[in-house]
C-alpha cells in the first residue's frame, strides 16, 4: 500500500509557497530557441523540431485541412459525436459569454464617446503532446477563438494523435503545426514558412511552452503564464471523502508537480480523506505520475469558515471545488480562483472535459490578478470620441488647455487653443 499523503500544512506556511512560472534555467534556454526561430524562420524551427523529438526528418512541419478531416473521418462514429458534442458546448458557452458584451455609444456635453469590439486577426493555439495528448485543448483554445470571430485560427501540437487532428477538423483551424515546445510558441509569434505570425499565442503546455509565451508576450498576446495544473477542494463534514480523493486524484495524473490540496474544516475529514487516496492510487494506472504529484499536495484544517475562505483567497488557485453545506452560499464569497465548481456534484473533470467554460486558467496564485482563456483573450477593445463641430463652450476644451500647460506639454496646450480660437472663445 502506498504511504502517499497529503502532508498537514498551517495556513501561515502557504506564503511560503508562491514562485514565479518560470525558472531562470528554464527562461535562458528558450530564449535561445526562440531567437533562433525569430531569425532564421522555417530552418530554424525544422533544426529545433528534429533535435528535440518532434518530428522525424523530413517529416511535414504542417499538417493541413484535408489531412485533419481524413483523420476525423477515420475515426469510430462514437467519437466522431463525442468531439462534436464537447464542441458544440464549449461553443454555446463562447457564444453566451460574446452575446453579453457589446458596443458603447455615451452621450456625452459636446459630443459623444464609444468603443467598440473587433476580434483578433490570427490566433495561434498549442495543445500539450507529451506524456498526456489532449485533443480538448485543442477543442477549447480553437472552438473559442472561431467563437470570438476569428478569421485564422492555427493550432500547434508536437507528435499529435489521430484524436487530436480529428479535434482540430472538428474545432475548423486552418493547419496544424506539428510541433511543440518553445520552437512552435516562437514559429506561432513571429511566422515561419507556411505558419503566419499570429496576434495571440494561447493554450497549456510545459515550461518551455509557458517560458517561450513569456519571452513573445509584447509582440503577440497570451492567455496566461500557466504552470502545474491545481485543484483545491474545500469541505466540510458533509462532503464525502471518496469523491474528494478522486477529484485530488484527476488532478495528480496531469503531472508529477501538479498540486492537489485540500482545506478542510473537519480534522478528522482529512484522515478520510488520506485513507482513500491510498486505497484508490493503488490501482490507479497513472500512479506514476500521480504519486509523486500527491506527494507534493497538502492539507490544511481550518477552525472555521471564515479561515477556511481566507486560506482559499490566499491560495487563488486554478481549479475551486466548494464540497460544503450550502455550497452555492458559501461560494459567493470567494473572489480568487480559475474555475469555481459548486457543489460536490460539480466535478473539476467536467470542466476538464468541456461542460462549457475553459479548461484553460491560471495557476501559481495569478488568479488574484487574471482570469481564464474565454471570448475576451480573443478581442480587442476600441475606444473613439466624436465631438461636435463648435466646442467652442466645452469644458473640456478649456481643461485640457489647463492641464497640457500644467504638464508642460505647450503644443498639447496649442492644438486645443486652436479650436478655442476658431471660435474666439480664448479668454
């Protein structure tokens, strides 16, 4: 039987554990790739692909539309629909979360101001490929950003799968570029060969692929910083252990440094708890990977409710299950996390496996400041102001005449006179 635990932590060691995403080892030798994929284009990311086991050589970099759909078609009807399905749901809720915002049009003294909202040229989306394929990020980075109004979309994803080409025909991108790492994010910002410089480079991926989107952030967009996927599950003597174990579990397999936790304001549920995730990795085919993760989870006891939501807003994780009485109650008062799931019915996995919001969130506590990948990675806010022809009386004239003077800035100050004085209205 396995001795793995979820170690018993205090709140007051949590601040302790903050880190940034990125290592400096880590950040030097994508760096490097990504330079070298900036300068010499297609040859460059062919040399990195091969050297690093995406591709064999001569292999196609690209995989296009007609091959996608072969392999869509290929595929048996059961999961043909099951792609489809998750699509179509990922899809509905893009499109829910598009049909609330909308344009701007203020009236304002003199005039009027507004904005408006454009989507995103080109949008190139990664879908992990190593230890664990994982078709639906293809299916939640594309779907979305085609749902945001995406004219080009592409997808990048190293030693892809029959699933995970089926998923990009399915998700519509138009070509899939068959390699990962740092060498793809960079081919994704910058082009190279048949691959067009995207205006936004999203989806999960390793510390290469989160270190390469840090070095591009600026010259394209990015979703997140994400690292190690992160489950917290608060509870209480309601909830019951089995379901809580295997939820912590899901997340375990991701990766060896994922993160399972647990806040519990029953003590004696934390026991329970470490007994079920004995019994149920002990035939846990992933138990290789999870494990050690399991390892590097912990359990905090919380006296009260008004600690235990203080111990989660701390943590801002990416992934929130409230397992409480009064579960919905108890969850309006958390602000800090990724994706919230309410009510132990509502298990992280389905949102893994598209209920409809993103499966792509922040991790590392950046949910305090951050959100996850939804229609808004994928649009751009723009502002314009239409002032009427004679501003002759505006205030506005006349403050910023005052406030370029106070700034120094004496054109500033000048291209606003100037309408003043069409009017002879300078005092």
């Amino acid at each position: 039987m396995s001795e793995a635990r979820l170690r018993l932590l205090t709140p007051d060691a949590l601040d302790r554990r903050r880190h940034d995403p990125v290592d400096a080892a880590t950040l030097s030798a994508a760096a490097a790739i990504v330079e070298d994929v900036k300068l010499r284009g297609e040859t460059a990311l062919r040399e990195h692909a091969e050297r690093l086991g995406d591709i064999a050589p001569d292999a196609p970099l690209v995989i296009g539309p007609e091959a996608l759909h072969a392999a869509l078609a290929s595929l048996p009807d059961e999961q043909h629909a099951l792609l489809e399905r998750t699509a179509r749901r990922i899809r509905q809720f893009a499109e829910a979360q598009l049909g609330c915002l909308g344009e701007v049009d203020s009236i304002m003294p003199d005039g009027r101001a507004g904005h408006r909202i454009a989507p995103l040229a080109r949008a190139g989306c990664y879908a992990p490929g190593g230890r664990f394929p994982l078709p639906s990020s293809v299916l939640m980075t594309a779907v979305t950003a085609r749902a945001a109004g995406v004219k080009t979309v592409w997808a990048a994803s190293p030693r892809p799968t029959v699933e995970t080409l089926a998923a990009c025909a399915v998700a519509g991108v138009d070509g899939l570029l068959a390699v990962g790492g740092a060498q793809a994010v960079a081919a994704l910002a910058y082009g190279a060969g048949p691959v067009p410089a995207c205006d936004a480079v999203v989806g999960p991926g390793n510390r290469f692929v989160t270190a390469a989107k840090q070095l591009v952030a600026g010259r394209v967009a990015i979703d997140m910083l994400a690292g190690p996927s992160e489950l917290l599950v608060l509870a209480d003597k309601s909830a019951d252990p089995v379901w809580i174990a295997a939820d912590l579990l899901a997340q375990a397999e991701h990766d060896p440094d994922a993160l399972p936790m647990l806040v519990s304001l029953d003590r004696d549920l934390i026991d329970a708890v470490n007994v079920e995730l004995e019994r149920q990795l002990a035939d846990l085919p992933t138990r290789p990977t999870a494990e050690p993760a399991l390892n590097n989870g912990f359990a905090v006891f919380a006296p009260d409710l008004d600690a235990a939501l203080a111990v989660c807003e701390r943590l801002a994780p990416e992934h929130l299950e409230v397992m409480t009485e009064n579960a919905e109650t108890v969850s309006k008062r958390l602000t800090n996390f990724g994706g919230l799931f309410i009510g132990s019915a509502s298990a992280e996995v389905m949102g893994d496996y598209g209920a409809g919001p993103n499966h792509v969130l922040p991790t590392g506590s950046t949910a305090r400041f951050t959100g996850g990948l939804s229609v808004l990675t994928f649009l751009r806010v723009h502002t314009w102001l239409m002032m009427e022809d004679d501003v002759s009386a505006s205030p506005l004239l006349h403050d910023a005449v005052a406030l370029a003077r106070i700034e120094g800035l004496e054109g500033h100050a000048r291209a606003a006179e100037k309408r003043l004085a069409k009017y002879g209205k300078i005092e």
